[in-house]
C-alpha cells in the first residue's frame, strides 16, 4: 500500500506511479491504495487530493488531536473510498464532485475527549454525482463533538445521490450536536439522510449480557460495531483505533 | 431444585403486571405457561433473567437455592440460565461471529480463532439447517423471524445452559422451521437430562416436541391453572374462558 506519513514536521512518501505527491497536494494517477498516516504529527495539516478521471481508488486516513482541512477534488467517473479514524479532531472536509458520476464514499469515524467540531461540506457540481457519508462519533467525556454537515447539489447538477448517516453515541452526557443543512437546487435528487444522538440502545445492552457477556465487553463490542461497520481495515489498525477507547475509561 | 419464583410482584406504569407470582420449577422438568397477550410472560422472563429495565415491588428469586436477585444479567447468564427472547433485537454492525465468539469466550475465559470458531459451529448450523453466511452477517439484521428464533437456538447449543426459558419459541415459525427448532430442542434436552425448561407460548404446537410436566395458565400476573398437556389442549380448543377465573383468584 502506498503511504503518506507526517512525523512533526518532516513528510514521508512511499508512493508508486499511481500518484503523485507534492507540497500537500495529492493527484491520484490511476487506481491506488493510501494510507496517509497524520496520528504522529503535533502540526495541523491541510491536504489536497484530487483524482484524474476514470479512477476508483480507497484513502485510509488517521489523525489524532490535530486540526486538519482535507480538501478533496473527484473528477468525471471517478470513484474515492475513504476510511477516515480520526481521534479528538476539529477537522473540515470538503468534498467537490466535479465530473459527471464523480463518487465518494465517506467513512469517518471519531473518538471525541474534548470540545471538536467537524464540518462536512459536500458538493454535487455536475450530474449523477453520489455521496454516501457515514459520520459516526462516540463522546468519551463531558465535552461535546458537533458533526455539521452540508451537502449542496447545484440547480443543474440532475440525478443526485446524496445519502448521509450521522450519528454520535454520548457514553457521558453532554451537549453534543448534529447539524445537517441540505441544501438542494434541482429536484431530480435522491436525498437520504439519518441522524441519531444518545446512548446505545437499553433493551439491544440487555439482549448481550444475557448471553454472558459482562458489561464492558457489551459497550466493547458495541463502540466498535457502531464504529467501523462493515469496513474492513487490518486489524493494526483498529487497534490503534481502539486502544484509546481503554486509555480513557473511566 | 433449579428455580424458585416466590411471590414476585411488578409494577410498571401504575399498572400491576406480576401479582404475586410463584412457581417452583425443579431440575430437568419442563413446565410451560400459557396465557393471553398483556398478562405479563414477556416481563415475567425478562425479571428472571434480570432486565434492569423492570423492578420488583417484593419477592424473590432462587436459583439453585441462591437468591439472584442481586445478579446482573450476564451473571445470571453464567450461572447457567438462558432467555430466548419474544423478539431477538437486531444489532448493527456487530458481527454473529463476534458476538458468538465473545460469548463464548466469557463462558470459558479464552478466546478461539474465527477459524477454528466458524468450524466448530458448522455442525450445530446443520443441525438448524442455517446458512453459514449468517456467522458473517450483524446479530439478526435482515434475518425472517425463522431465522432469529433458529439463531437463539444456536446460542443454546453453544452456551450449553442448564435452565432454559423460551418465550414464543414458536411464534414465526413456519410447520418446517418449527419441526427444526422442536427436534433441535428435543436433541438438547436428551443430552442433558438435568436441563430445565420453561416454555411460554400461546400455542401447544411446540409442545409436540418437548413433552411438558406441568401446564400452567397465567391470568392477569399470576398462575390461575396447573395442570398437564390436558390443559394445554384445553386452551388450545376452549380459549382461557377468563370468566372462569373468578376475581378472587385474581385479587387475593
Ligand atoms: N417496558 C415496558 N414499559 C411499559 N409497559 C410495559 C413494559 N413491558 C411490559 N409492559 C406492559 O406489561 C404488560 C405485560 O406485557 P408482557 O409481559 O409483554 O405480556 P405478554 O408477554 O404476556 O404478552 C403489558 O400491558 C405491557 O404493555
Ligand atoms: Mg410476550
């Protein structure tokens, strides 16, 4: 897998021909596999990455306690897959579908200890674009996560797709929100959106204990479900995904 | 002796739901109760197995001659009792395979390999006739309501409990589905002889499968009938004639 690495102040690539890296701007060639690895830099970072045309391509992203500004470009019949672990960020994401079938696939995850805000602006410029977002955030602390997320489809962009589900589990009460502004100008456009903010389910907590299961290992198995899914990453990986929901238990 | 209900009372909404409730069941006998929708079977089983949800007024539960009213659920579930829920709850993103596994491993404290996991139970998944993609797929997203009774069974088969309660085992279940679930249960109890068990259901169909000891009616929070399959049958052709259970029986 190619790889995007930034240790304090010093960038480290190993990339092949499918993409080209330079000054924080990313252009992705031809079909590829990055992993860009922010979880080891104190300093806040802003990225862009655009695809050529014809690409379909999937980003692993983890950051942790930084701000970051990720300012993503899909061109025509392009397709990004992004799995984003983010831990106690205030990141900005723009996403701008800007060739006709341009496609992105967003899944960020987030573990919240102290006051973060993230902003999702996603941009439907041209016709029969898709965005499936998936933002789910799991609170750890009094302070609260904002998840706002816009999504814009422009009055000649037809055939829209526009799906996003946000959900923020809060394991300590606390004033968290969820914002979504849908801001739709042609009607030809499938919009679908879910939002859900509270704890995990008292009845779905009672069905795993019953089977045995002690309640630390319930909300264990619970977090990393509502977490990651289906996505499927190396288990490194969710380990250090993972290993900060134990740091802070309280 | 396995279980003892003594005099449980519950309360929900101002609304007494358990009134008095008792019932002894002794190891490896299978009793079953049987009683109209709202008398309160659901909340009955969910107190058994310790639903934080629902608080006893008064009374208690033994459990091989210990109270475990102070128990949580999966303290309960260790000491060997399991509920087989009305409704078996969907969980998304949460894989069977996990989910099996996890259980597996509090049972016994250590961990086994998918690998060696999906292996293990590919014999009880024949037996329930399931598709082993299920192992793969969340805990009974998307599964027919077959499915999701068939995938309690499986828990059954894995956890091995010795006190075992199933609630609406039958309910949707199709004639081929339940000859599945009844046979399978049939099995388990041949195997382990010392098992109890305690059905709900509103029909006797099960009850071809598993042969019960006592049949008891529930009316309105408490067991108004005892009897054998009699009973059952009785029910099954006669309704629960509620204007037989005279309000005394109701309210002492
Ligand atoms: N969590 C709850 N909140 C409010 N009412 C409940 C709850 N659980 C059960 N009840 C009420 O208790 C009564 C008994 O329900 P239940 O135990 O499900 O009956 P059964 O299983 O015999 O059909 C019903 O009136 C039901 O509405
Ligand atoms: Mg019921």
């Amino acid at each position: 897998m190619n790889k995007i690495k930034v240790e304090n102040n010093k960038i480290i690539t190993d990339l092949d021909q499918s993409l080209f890296y330079d000054e924080y701007k990313l252009k992705i060639i031809k079909n590829t596999n990055v992993m860009i690895d922010l979880s080891e830099t104190k300093k806040d970072i802003t990225l862009e990455i655009e695809t050529k045309e014809n690409t379909v391509s999937s980003i692993i992203i983890l950051s942790h306690l930084t701000n970051n500004y990720f300012n993503y470009k899909i061109k025509a019949y392009s397709k990004l897959n992004i799995v984003h672990l983010a831990v106690d960020n205030t990141d900005i994401i723009n996403v701008d579908l800007k060739g006709k079938e341009a496609n992105v696939n967003y899944h960020y995850s987030h573990l919240n200890f102290k006051k973060n805000q993230v902003t999702f602006n996603v941009n439907h410029l041209e016709d029969d674009t898709e965005s499936y977002l998936v933002n789910h955030g799991v609170t750890l602390t009094n302070d609260k996560l904002i998840f706002e997320v816009n999504v814009y489809v422009a009055d000649n962009s037809k055939n829209c797709i526009c799906n996003q589900d946000n959900k923020i589990i809060m394991l300590k009460s606390n004033t968290s929100s969820i914002l979504p502004n849908l801001l739709i100008n042609n009607q030809e456009v499938e919009a679908n959106h879910s939002a859900y903010l509270g704890s995990f389910n008292k009845n779905i907590l009672f069905y795993l204990e019953s089977r045995g299961i002690s309640k630390n290992k319930c909300y264990e198995l619970l977090l990393k479900g509502f977490l990651l899914g289906e996505v499927k990453i190396d288990k490194q990986l969710q380990d250090w995904f993972f290993h900060y929901l134990n740091i802070k238990k309280v | 002796m396995a279980l003892e209900l003594k005099k449980l009372n519950c309360t929900i909404a101002e609304k007494k739901i358990l009134n008095d409730f008792s019932l002894t069941i002794e190891e490896g006998q299978t009793h079953v109760i049987m009683g109209p929708n709202g008398t309160g079977k659901s909340t009955l089983s969910h107190i058994i197995m310790g639903d934080p949800i629902y608080k006893l007024d008064s009374g208690d539960i033994l459990f091989n001659n210990e109270s475990i009213l102070s128990l949580s659920p999966d303290q309960r579930a260790n000491k060997g009792l399991f509920l087989s829920f009305q409704n078996p709850l969907s969980i998304e993103g949460v894989s069977n395979s996990e989910f099996l596994r996890t259980a597996l491993a509090e049972k016994t404290g250590s961990k086994v390999g998918l690998f060696d996991f999906v292996k293990q139970m590919d014999q009880a998944m024949d037996d329930l006739k399931m598709d082993e993609k299920m192992l793969h797929r969340s805990i009974n997203k998307g599964f027919s309501g077959g499915e999701k009774k068939k995938n309690e069974i499986l828990q059954i088969k894995l956890l091995k409990p010795s006190f075992i309660i199933l609630d609406e085992i039958d309910s949707g279940l199709d004639v081929d589905s339940l000859k599945i679930v009844g046979d399978n249960l049939k099995r388990y109890q041949k195997e382990n002889p010392k098992v109890s068990i305690l059905i709900i259901t509103h029909y006797p169909r099960i009850l071809d499968y598993i042969k019960p000891d006592f049949v008891h009616m529930m009316v309105h929070g408490k067991i108004v009938k005892t009897g054998n399959i009699t009973l059952a049958k009785d029910i099954e052709q006669n309704g629960y004639r509620l204007n037989d259970v005279s309000e005394n029986d109701i309210n002492e």
